[in-house]
C-alpha cells in the first residue's frame, strides 16, 4: 500500500465523525512519519456552515477528481490525526488545481508543504 498523501481523499471508518454510526470521507491534510492530519468531510448540507466550512459542488469542473458521488464539505475544526494504516485502500480521489488553491487558504497552509 502507498503511502496517503496530502490532498487525497480516503474514506474513514475509524475514529468516526462526533457521534455519527457510520464511517465518512476525509482529506489528507499532512503526513509526518507514520500518522496523517486528516479533516473530516460531510455531504449533510443542513449542517454547513457558510465562511467556515469549505463546499465542494458536484458541478466545478475538477469535482469528479475527487471521487466523492455527491457535493460535500469540508468541517472546519474537525482535523484529527490518525495512523496511515487507518486509511485503508486505495483513496477515493484528490484536489487538485483551483480546488486544491481553494483549500490551501482555508487550511492557512500548502498541502504537502510540510
């Protein structure tokens, strides 16, 4: 297995989101040695909250790199880290381009700068 890196999307079961029953997507924020920065991501749009969290919309043009099926979001300050093994499989997808830029400044650093 590779290991994740900053800017791929994996799906992960565990440590789970607050007290959701189900696993959910995350990004790869950063990866020192053998535990990755990820943030959590959610597709529940009731829960979004505009200037905080960070959208990404099924219709830009770089949305399918993700591999995520629906529009989503990034939850701001739900960061946790994690062991790499936690991120199982292969990633889902990754940012890439404006959307990647647009992540940058919401996270306050470059994706892989560390």
């Amino acid at each position: 297995m590779d290991s994740p890196r900053p800017g791929e999307i994996y799906f992960l079961e565990r440590p789970r989101l607050r007290r959701a029953t189900h696993g959910h997507p995350c990004l790869v924020l950063r990866v020192e040695g053998g535990v990755a920065t990820v943030n959590f991501m959610s597709s529940e749009f009731a829960l979004f909250r505009p200037g905080t969290d960070l959208a990404f919309y099924a219709d830009w043009p770089e949305f399918k790199a993700t591999g995520l099926d629906k529009s989503s979001f990034l939850i701001a300050g739900e960061a946790v880290s994690v062991p790499v093994t936690a991120l199982k499989g292969r990633a889902l997808g990754r940012v890439a381009g404006k959307l990647k830029a647009l992540v940058d400044d919401w996270w306050g650093e470059v994706l892989g700068a560390h």
